[in-house]
C-alpha cells in the first residue's frame, strides 16, 4: 500500500495500528515510493547523509520532515527498527530519526546539555516530561528541567499508552536529544544509561493500552509477520501534511 494511502487509512479510518517496530529500510523504501513522503524524505536523507553535511540544516530539516509528516506515519517511521549486525540500516535509522550528520555521535549528557541551551528543544523536553509523566511521578516538577533529575525519571512510569504522550516524543526527533549517543567510557556511566534509557528507547512505546484523551481504550494484541500489531478503535492524531 502506499504510504499516501497508508496515511488516509490511518487518519481516516478505524482501526489504526500501531505496531512495536520493523525494518527501517523497507519502511523507508515505503515512504520513497509515495509521492508526498518522498517529497519530504529526500530532503532529509541528502542534507543529513551528505559528505560535507551541515548540523544545523540537517536539523532544521529534520524537524520539518516530522512537523509535515501525519503522527500515525511518523510513529511507523519512528518506531522501525535494524538488526544488531546491519550497519547499511543503522546508519539509514540515525540520519532518519537523529537528524544528525552520521559521524556525529556525543554521550547523552551532552545532547541533554545541548537541549537545554536551546529554548525551542527545551521547549519540546518540557512539553515530552509534562506529558508522559504525572504530578506525583515527575522529579523535576518542582525544580528547573536538568540532566539529574531527568536521569532519575522512573521508565516504569512513563504514561506511553498517551497519546499526548506518544506525540511529544515524536517532536523531539530532530533535536539534539534524539542524536546517537554513547555512555561508553564515562565516569557517571549509570546516569548516561538512565537518560539513553529514557530518551532512546523506543521499546516504552509498545504497550497493552492507548489513552485517547480522558477515556481508555483496550487494544488488542496480534502477530503478524513476527511483529507485535496493536490495534485501536480511535483514530489520533491525525495532521495533513
């Protein structure tokens, strides 16, 4: 199917899907062959993926691809997934969610510092922390957003079945938080491991529920081609693009 009707199918239609992640090459290649998210995409593969490729227009256009691309279809794209050992697909996944030169690569602590000097990242980090954490889970409500009491936000409790939730995770790729980090090496390594934890791993966004506004609804759980597939009977989110 392609992705321009995947996109009407998702945003119009009932059910949506939401699956836990697949190839990020065939997911691209899906989007390549789609008129409107090619338009988009190419864009983004040749400013990121260049020889001589300029950070700040990589992200720049990588926050556009994103802000135009409808949240179901961003979600698929977001959510893809490379084997340990297919390098091919894991330098096609940093440039695509990363918006970062592909030789770029800085430990979690300093995209978290690099955020927080930036007023529309930290903006987004607000916004990402306000969302899927509540008043009574959230350690840095009660005091400025910083790189410790992030580290020390409880996964467990990440509200992932949102969809306010899920969304302002999306609109952080592109920003320096959603650059490919390392915790190799570093002193305060446990704190490294708890941001990239936090803010790199998408496997928190696969749950047994979706919260739709204030109601819940139940999802419900089948494989299909070795893929978790969720399933909802609301459709959320939808943005032309």
């Amino acid at each position: 199917m392609p992705l321009r009707s995947l996109s009407r199918h998702l945003c119009r239609t009932s059910p949506v899907a939401y699956d836990s992640g697949g190839p990020c090459l065939e997911r691209v290649a899906l989007c390549l062959r789609d008129e409107v998210c090619n338009r988009n995409l190419v864009p983004l593969l040749q400013t990121c993926g260049a020889k001589r490729c300029d950070r700040a227009q990589c992200r720049a256009t990588a926050l556009r691809f994103y802000a135009r691309m409808p949240a179901p279809v961003a979600d698929l794209l977001v959510m893809c997934e490379c084997g340990p050992r297919d390098e091919g697909c894991r330098h096609v996944a940093a440039t695509l969610h990363g918006g970062t030169c592909a030789a770029d690569i800085w430990s979690c602590q300093a995209g978290v510092s690099h955020c927080l000097r930036d007023w529309s990242c930290r903006k987004r980090l607000n916004s990402f922390i306000s969302k899927c954490w509540n008043t009574e889970s959230e350690p840095c409500r009660d005091s400025f957003v910083n790189e410790e009491c992030i580290s020390r936000m409880n996964p467990a409790l990440l509200l992932a079945g949102e969809a306010e939730c899920r969304a302002s995770f999306l609109a952080l790729m592109g920003t320096p938080l959603q650059y490919p980090c390392t915790c190799e090496g570093l002193v305060e390594r446990r704190r490294c491991d708890a941001l990239s934890n936090i803010l790199h791993n998408r496997s928190h966004f696969v749950g047994p529920w979706l919260k739709i506004g204030d109601s819940h609804k139940t999802l419900e759980r089948s494989q299909s081609e070795g893929h978790t597939l969720v399933t909802v009977t609301t459709v959320i989110l939808c943005k032309s693009g």
